[in-house]
C-alpha cells in the first residue's frame, strides 16, 4: 500500500510530530483510492511532495516587557503550498505553537484553501507568546518585533497572513502598522484588518457564520430544521463567538461556552448581550469563562468540556484536539444529530471514526471552518479592486462558496448507503484540486 509507506517514511523523518501525522495520516487514508486510481499522480511524487512544506522560516522575536526585562520568543512561518495561489492562512499567538502544529495547520490550510474555490495556497505562522495577562504596550511592541523579522517573506501576491487563536483586530492592527512602515506599500498584505483601512465586513463573523451555514446544509441532507435544537460550543474567542451569533439567530439554543478553566451551561440560552457579553471576556485577557457563571447566575463546571452535555448539535470552536473519544461516546449516547468542527482538527482520529462508523452527520474543520479564509480571501479581491463591498454582497459570497463546498463533500464523499462521508469527500476534493495543479505545472 502506497501511502501506508509514505506515512511511515514520514514518521521515521519527523518523530514526535503528532498533530502533523496525524492530519496527514487523516488525508492519505482518505485519497488512497483515488490516488491508486490516478497513476500518474504516483510518477510525479504527488503525495510525497503534497506533505511537505515549501519552507519554513524561523526566527528569533527579542523584545522588552513593561518592567524592563528582555524577553525572547519564537515566530515561525510555515509556506505551505502555493500550487493553486500565493500561501495563505493564519497566525496564531499560544503558548502550544510548534513547528509540528503549525505544519499541521498549514497542511489543513492547503485542502481548506483549495475547497474555497477561491485562488489561495496554503500557510500558517506564529508564535509561543502568549498574550493572556500582557499589557496592550506589551501585545504591541511585540506584535511589531514579530513583523520586523516576517516583512521580509509576505506580501500581497506571496503570502498573505490572517488572525488566528491569539491573534485578533487588535494584533492584526499592531502588525499591520509595522509591515506597512516597513515595506513602504499598502495593499493589504494582511486579511481580518479593521474596516477603516482595507479590512472586510463579515470577516470577523465569518467563520462562525460560514460553519452555521455549513451545518445548515448538512440537516437539509436529513430533512432536520435547526430551529429549536441543542447547541454545544466550545471555546468563547471569535469563532465561538460568530457560531453563537448565527446559531442563535437561525433558532438554535447555544447553551454552553468554555474556556480553559471550564465550560459554563445555560439552559435559557445564550443570545442577546449575552453575546455581546463574549466579547468582552475575550477582550478582558483573562482567558476564562467563570465571569459569565457569575454574572448570569449559570451552572459553572471546572476542568470539564462542554460535551458531557445532551445536546443535538455539538461545534468545538477552541483548538485542536478537544474532543476525545471518550467525549464523542457520551454525545453519541446523548443522542447528538450532528457534530462539526468549527475549530482546526477539533476531533482527535479516534472521536472522528467513532462519529463515522455511528453515522453521525460529521463535519471536519477543513470543510466547516473555510469560511474564515474565504472571506479573507474576498478582503483581498476588494482590497485589489480597491473598493469595499456591502455586507449583504459579502454574506451572499460566503453563503455560496460554503455550499459549494458542502456540495464537493458530497460528491466525493457520499457512500452506497447515502451516508455522506464529510470527511473523505473534502479531503478528495482538495486534494483533487492540488493535485491536479501540481501536476499542470511540472516538478518544481
Ligand atoms: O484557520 C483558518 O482558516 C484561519 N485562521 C483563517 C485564515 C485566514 O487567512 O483568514
């Protein structure tokens, strides 16, 4: 078996790399077949050349806190794959930022890209700073120490670096400012920028609406309505944010929300300045979700994730790997209809199968998320055009292309028993895509 070979190649190569393995060995085990199909595909080392990086670039990120003290991090950017457009993706500020997980996501990033239908290669940077307790004078002068060193490798048409866990309006602000001083242009090198200088309306809403979309589709498959159904979400940062917004206002119920201290159940719901009121903990810095137990008078469980609740519909909106198989066994026993990563790889492989082999509606990151970078990639168009369009024109784009890419999943992924097998459609549609530009363009 071909790509039983590669992988083991590629453990033996990268040790220790586990998130990254693991999204690879996601993907291969999805195209096999179509891969053993396409003999040509196998001459030119499409998958061997397919899972490695373009390049990547790490560096030093000195710089001095608010008592005086040097304190040095770590920034990398992970070019991933530009076969089908300039490498594109976000940057994410967190004490858990790795070479091995950034080159997941830039792996993720470059099928996601691809499924888009929009021209965007594949990329991921950050760092191991972590902005929870730092001074917005600390936030900036670092955000600007890390494009002192990234200026050099981005630009429009060459890499366009977006937000991420970590990274939000503010940063994006603070690193924008610099590039533009440094590289004396301003052609909006960086997407999620503020509206009055390139950014994009919906973008920060995006890839919550677009995973709520995403789901929307996903119930019309069965003939399920969202009105009055169960949400679990996880995490209370942007994404969470967006998908609670959407949710709430298609007529779902969002009942809980969490953070790295634990997750918070309100049965009446989440709407109203509620929402509003995840804003403001983000914004707070603190990184956890306890005030809003306090504030709204809920439950509040420490040091437990949210999907130990019955719900109908759970959303991992925080990071990688937070729901374990452990995790999808209650769901499923709760009865849930339909769980979809709003979050990166939310799923570890073990949750995925068992969600596969139950036949629960399943929907994976690299599908349900693309929204975000979508409509980063629609800031771009505008900021090329030099124009701005309205919010309707920009939600009507995000609408289309989510079902789009719901429609891909369901071409390759759709099996005998009419079953859709999300997760196998979009990694075939994205690599189909890849892959056949790859191919086009010769072995470079
Ligand atoms: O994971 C993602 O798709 C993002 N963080 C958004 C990337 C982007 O370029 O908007």
């Amino acid at each position: 078996m071909k790509t039983e070979n590669i992988l083991l190649a590629l453990e033996a190569k990268h040790p220790g790399e586990h998130e990254y393995l693991q999204a690879v060995k996601e993907v291969l085990h999805s195209i096999e077949d179509v891969y053993n199909q396409h003999p040509e595909f196998e001459k030119a080392g499409i998958i061997e050349r397919l899972v490695e990086p373009d390049r990547i670039f790490t560096f030093k990120i000195p710089w001095v806190d608010d008592k005086g003290n040097v304190q040095v991090n770590l920034g990398y950017r992970v070019q991933f794959n530009n076969a089908i457009g300039p490498y594109k993706g976000g940057l994410r500020f967190h004490a858990s930022v790795t070479p091995s997980s950034l080159k997941f996501l830039g792996f993720e990033q470059t099928f996601k890209n691809a499924l888009t239908t929009l021209p965007m290669g594949g990329g991921k940077g950050g760092s191991d700073f972590s902005i929870r307790g730092k001074s917005n004078a600390e936030v900036m002068r670092f955000c600007q120490a890390f494009m002192l060193e990234l200026w050099r490798h981005i630009g429009p048409d060459t890499d366009v670096p977006a937000g991420d866990i970590g990274v939000g309006a503010r940063e994006i602000g603070y690193l924008y400012g610099m590039y533009r001083k440094l590289a004396l242009e301003n052609t909006g090198t960086l997407t999620g920028k503020g509206l009055d200088y390139g950014g994009s309306l919906i973008r920060p809403e995006a890839t919550g609406f677009g995973g709520l979309y995403f789901v929307y589709q996903m119930l019309k498959t069965k003939g399920i309505d969202i009105k009055g159904k169960t949400v679990a979400i996880s995490g209370f940062g942007n994404v969470a944010w967006g998908a609670t917004l959407k949710a709430t206002e298609m007529g779902a119920k969002v009942v809980t929300i969490s953070g790295p201290d634990g997750y918070v159940y309100d049965p009446a719901g989440i709407s109203g300045e509620k929402i509003d009121y995840m804003l403001e903990l983000r914004n707070s810095g603190e990184d956890i979700v306890a005030p809003y137990a306090e504030k709204y008078g809920v439950e509040f469980f420490p040091g437990k994730r949210p999907w130990q609740q019955k719900v109908d519909i759970a959303l991992p909106c925080a990071i990688q790997n937070e729901l374990n198989e452990e995790d999808a066994k209650t769901l499923i026993d709760n009865g849930v209809t339909c769980v979809a990563e709003i979050s990166n790889m939310g799923c570890t492989a073990e949750a995925v199968d068992l969600f596969i082999e139950k036949k629960v509606l399943f929907g994976p990151g690299k599908a349900v998320n693309a929204g975000g970078v979508a409509t980063s990639g629609l800031e771009m168009t505008q900021n090329a055009m030099h124009l701005n369009w309205t919010e309707a024109e920009v939600d009507e784009k995000l609408h289309q292309i989510m079902k789009s890419i719901h429609e891909q999943c369901c071409i390759y992924g759709k099996q005998p028993d009419g079953y859709i097998n999300y997760v196998k459609g979009a990694n075939v549609a994205g690599f189909m895509k890849v892959a056949r530009a790859m191919m086009a363009q010769g072995v470079v």
